[in-house]
C-alpha cells in the first residue's frame, strides 16, 4: 500500500462525520465501512452485522457494491447491488466492511 493511500486513510478517520479519529478505516488491511467510500467506487462486502433488512437488499458478504450517492447531514447512502439501487442508513453502513476495488475513491 502506497505512503499516499495511508495518508488518505488515516484523514478519512480523522475528518469522518462522528469526529473519532481512525472510524471506518482500517489502515493495515485496506477494509473501509461503506460510509467511506466516495460516489461511484466499487468495493467488495468482507464485514456485514446480521440485519434482516440487509439480505433482502443484496448486501451479503462477498457482493460487489457500488456507492451511488451519500446523503448530506448524515443521510443515507445509495448504494447499487446487483443493478438494484437502495438507500441504506449511514449508521448502518459504518458496520458494513468494504474492500474498495479502487483505494482511490476512499474519503
């Protein structure tokens, strides 16, 4: 992983909209919470809670998922499973572990 990468890593934690340093980002292995990731990146789920609504939606580990759009003020995130968009709740998607498939759109 590039010094560059690290560093935009470490920002995402610090300037995350709960205001704790390091939230969402897991530096070492390159796993972000879907609230992270920037409209239009692509990851893969490696962490879900047990939600009975997520299933329903797609979003299972091992999908590939892509963020649509992030709602200000805490909003939802839009997230596209399977050619399906669904809105999902911000603080649920912080529990939701995704492996970017490209690191560069990770806020």
């Amino acid at each position: 992983m590039s010094t560059g990468t690290r560093l935009l890593r470490f920002a995402a934690g610090l300037f995350s909209m709960d205001g704790d340093v390091g939230s969402g980002v897991d530096v070492g292995s390159g796993v972000v919470s879907l609230d992270c990731l920037d409209s239009g990146c692509v990851g893969v789920i490696k962490e879900a809670p047990d939600h009975s609504l997520l299933a329903p939606l797609g979003l299972r580990v091992g999908k590939e998922v892509k963020v649509v759009s992030r709602q200000v003020f805490g909003g939802p995130v839009v997230v596209e499973v399977d050619g399906r968009a669904s809105a999902v709740d911000r603080g649920l998607c912080c529990e939701i572990k995704i492996e970017p498939v490209d690191d560069l759109n990770v806020s």
